[in-house]
C-alpha cells in the first residue's frame, strides 16, 4: 500500500523542495498524508476540468506542476471559484502535491526534459537560480527546420519567434516564463533561445543581440515533463495507477 506521503517523500527525493525560488509555494498542499492511494492524476495546472477528471477517475491524489495554493488565505467559502475548488477536493477526499520551481531546476526536470525533447543534452544550467539549460545539437539545423521540431515535439499549436538568420545549433531553454534570461542565453554562446511569455520588446532586445528566440507556450515547453514524472512514479509504484490528464491542453490558440 501507498500513502499520499509515500509518494511525496519520493518526489520530494526527485526534486527536493529546499531548491525551490523564494516567491514559490510548492509541496503537499492539500489532504492527509497516511491516506491510501490507489489512483493518481497528473496535471500542470489544476483547473475545474482537471479536478472533474480526477473525481471521475476516482484518484485519491493529484500531481500539479503549479501550486493550487500561492498565498496565504485569509477564507475559504465558495464565493470564491479557486476557494470553491479547494473546498471540493476536501470534501471528495483528494489530496495535492504540487513541485513547481524545485522541479524547473532539478535534474531530470522541467528543463532537462525540454532540452533533450528538442535534440539537445543538457550542458548547464542557464540563470544563477539553476533553472533552464543549455546545450548543444549534434549538427546545425536550419531555422525552419528547427521550428518544425518545436511544434511536432511540443505539440505546440503555434509559435511566436523572431529569427535571427544564424543556424541553430547552441540553444538556450527554460520552461515556461523566461524572457528575463535572453541576456543569459547570449552570454554563454547560444544561438537559439526556446522559453515562453515573450513580450514585444524582449523580442527587440533578442533581434539586437543577434538570437533567435522563439516562444513555444508556457503550457507547451512544460508539460512534456508530467509524462517523464509519470513514468517514473509507475516504476517506484507499482500498484498505484498514474496518469496524465488528458483535459488540461494548451490554451492559447492562434486563428
């Protein structure tokens, strides 16, 4: 038998909660720790589909990439709908675990799986904090090329990029909100910088230092990492049914 702290102890192993960043809240958030688990749902986010997912598969405990719970809270009714849904997944019995930066920096991580999902192995990591990677293809590869990839890798249904003309070959990743780190990636050689969240002048800022930058979606460049952690959990678990929400996609769309 598994309990939900079995299963946090061991992804706490994978990506240890001390490495987290400070603004963040991840950890058990929600349910009691000597609960049986029979059935998990993994998602990056936890929305009301999710959490109807979840109650229908009748999983005992939910895995997110984003904390359900960021700030401290002052009530909980249902006048609020992110209250409402804390208060649903109490009263159906199903705890949260939720690993967000410590799991960006963690070997094996957000990062790493992102890196290796474009072609590249991870060389280093690419901020002071440990988050994102750098690494480089085995061969250049032209940028339309390198697009492709991205969308058929990613499943990503569109992508914003400015390129700079230079084959891609050294690139630069974070999952998720990156644009901060275009700097970063240039610094240490990169050609190509794949992250999301792009604002306007970010991609000035990349056409000035001569980098391809591409946004491939906050949701697209990190849930590729809840199928890894999937996998994992089934070899430490067996007699635990993990899977992936199948509900929660890619919001943003493009016409």
């Amino acid at each position: 038998m598994a309990t939900a702290n079995d299963i946090y102890a061991f992804l706490c192993a994978a990506a240890p909660i001390e490495l987290q960043m400070d603004f963040d809240n991840s950890g058990f958030q929600l349910g009691r720790g000597k609960a049986e688990v029979r059935r998990v749902l993994l998602a990056l986010d936890l929305t009301d589909d999710v959490a109807a997912e979840a109650e229908e598969l009748g999983a005992e405990l939910i895995i997110t990439h984003h904390p359900l719970l960021f700030t401290p809270l002052r009530s909980l009714t249902d006048s609020d709908p992110e209250h409402d849904r804390v208060l649903r997944l109490a009263e159906n019995g199903i705890a949260v675990i939720s690993m967000h930066t410590n799991l960006d920096i963690a070997r094996g991580g957000v990062n790493d799986v992102l890196i290796r999902m474009l072609g590249a192995e991870p060389e280093a990591a690419l901020d002071k904090d440990g988050c994102g990677r750098v690494g480089t293809l085995p061969g250049p590869v032209e940028t339309g090329e390198f697009l492709k990839i991205c969308s058929d890798v990613l499943k990503a249904n569109g992508l914003r990029y400015h390129a700079s003309g230079r084959p891609v070959h050294r690139i630069a990743v974070m999952g998720g909100s990156g644009g901060d780190n275009i700097d970063a990636a240039a610094a240490l050689g990169c050609d190509t910088y794949v992250t999301a969240d792009i604002k306007y002048h970010q991609f000035l800022h990349a056409a000035d230092l001569g980098l391809t930058l591409i946004d491939a979606d906050h949701f697209c460049t990190e849930n590729p990492v809840m199928y890894s952690l999937c996998t994992r959990l089934e070899e430490n678990f067996p007699g635990v049914h993990f899977s992936v929400s199948s509900r929660h996609k890619q919001i943003i769309q493009f016409s």
